[in-house]
C-alpha cells in the first residue's frame, strides 16, 4: 500500500499497544512501530501537513521530543519553517517560557521569540494529545511571543484524558489522524 493510499485505519494498525507501560493499567500507544514503517510515517506527515495548509499554516511547533519529528517533517512538507519548543537550557539564545502543571509537579517548555512575528499563524503537530497539558502550555507560549495559534495537529487522540477538549476551549482546532479509547 503506498503512502497516498494508506487509510486512518492502515496507520492505526501501525501503532503498538504495551499494557502495563508506564504502570499497571495504562495502554501505552508506541509510535515507534509507525515511523518505523517508512510507508506509514510518509503517509502520516502528508495526512498532517494537508490539515496544516489547510488551517493556513506559515510555521510548525513542535515539542520536545516526539513532535520533533512529526513536525519537522510537516515543515519540510509544506516549505515552511520549525519552531521547536525546548525544554530549559536547551536554545543557545534569550528564551521566553512558560511553566506548566503536571501530575505530580511542574515543567517548563521555552521558545526562541525572535523565531516568531507578530500574527503569524502557526500550528503545532505532536505525536499524541493525552491529557493536553504541554499542548496548551505550547500554546500559551507560542501566543505570548506574539503567534497566532489556532490549529493543533496530532497523530493520535486519547479521547477520554480530555486533551483535545481542553485546547478546544483555548480556542485552538484539534485535529488527530486517529483516536484510541481508554488510557
């Protein structure tokens, strides 16, 4: 099956489920099995980047790790330029950052502003939308720096962590490739 052909439901094939990973009773969805499959991670980046023209995209975020490689490969894609979103320490120049909450504490994701003009629209691509925390972290950063931010793309949605509804009220279109129910 070639990477044009290649349905939702081809791709979902794709991914992994480890149970038990990283604790007794989550399903972990691996990607690695995805972009793996050299038919499925092109067919995955042309799914993503046709979403991304689409919302009108002139710049790609994405965040440290996973969405370094869906995004950049949508950037490549479209033409267009990256902005990774770091982790701290990471970006050789001035930052700006945001921190955010997790389950159990707080972390920070940082952004080269002078990577962003006022009112340039920009989507963020990631592998996954769980719970949505660092999504809308990324967002807020992305909009502090003057971005305009309301597109967010994803390969895969965990429905039922609520991600996705969470950046549906920040006033951001989510779109994922394919969903899984449960955690």
């Amino acid at each position: 099956m070639s990477a044009t052909t290649m349905t939702p439901e081809a791709l979902k094939a794709l991914v992994r489920t480890v149970p038990d990973f990283p604790q007794a009773g989550i399903q972990f969805r691996d990607i690695t099995t995805l972009i793996g499959d050299g038919e499925g991670l092109a067919a995955s980046v042309a799914m993503l980047a046709e979403r991304a023209r689409a919302g009108g995209a002139q710049r790609i975020a994405g965040m440290e790790a996973r969405g370094f490689i869906f995004g950049a490969a949508v950037a490549v894609a479209l033409g267009i330029g990256f902005i990774p979103v770091r982790k701290p320490g990471k970006l050789p120049v001035d930052t700006i950052g945001v921190d955010y909450a997790l389950e159990y504490g707080t972390d920070r994701l940082e952004v080269d502003p002078a990577a962003i003009a006022p009112g340039m629209r920009v989507a963020i691509v990631d592998d996954l939308i769980a719970t949505g925390g660092t999504a809308l972290a990324t967002a807020e950063l992305l909009r502090q720096a003057g971005a305009r931010v309301d597109h967010a793309l994803f390969v895969i949605d965990l429905p039922d962590l609520g991600g996705a509804n969470g950046l549906r009220g920040a006033g951001i279109e989510v779109e994922a490739l394919m969903e899984f129910e449960g955690d």
